[in-house]
C-alpha cells in the first residue's frame, strides 16, 4: 500500500510534527481543522446511564485519592 494512502487512512497528529512555514500554514491549519471535524463527528452525546455511571466512577476516584490524602496528612502529623 502506499505511503500516503495509509497516512491519509490513519492520520496521526502532532503539533511537534507540523513546520509552521508561512507558506504552508493555511494548508496545516486546515488539516488540524479536519482531525478536529473528525472527532465530533465520531463522538456521541451519552445517554442518562452512561452519564450516570460516568459520575459515579468519578466521585469515587475523587473519594479515593482524597482518602489516600487524607491518610497521608494524618501519618505525616502524627510522625512529626
């Protein structure tokens, strides 16, 4: 297959990768544009459920790094 066949069917971007030359610009910018487009167009609004269940894993990651924190706080002042 060729080379940019496969690069146009799997774009990879990076922005340490694009030369900003002032001749080039407009033609990067609208390839960012594009990458940009293809992500809202692949991304969906989530359900209720989803929504929920996304909530819940949240509130008990913040839960556990807090309680991890806490602890950590407690046994620094009990030891000094």
């Amino acid at each position: 297959m060729d080379e940019e066949k496969l690069k146009k069917m799997l774009p990879s971007f990076s922005l340490k990768k694009i030369n900003w030359d002032v001749k080039t610009w407009p033609s990067k910018l609208m390839y960012v544009l594009r990458e940009y487009k293809r992500v809202i167009i692949l991304s969906k609004k989530p359900d209720i459920d989803e929504l929920s269940q996304i909530s819940k894993v949240t509130f008990l990651g913040i839960m556990i790094i807090g309680g991890i924190g806490f602890i950590m706080q407690l046994l620094f002042q009990l030891l000094v």
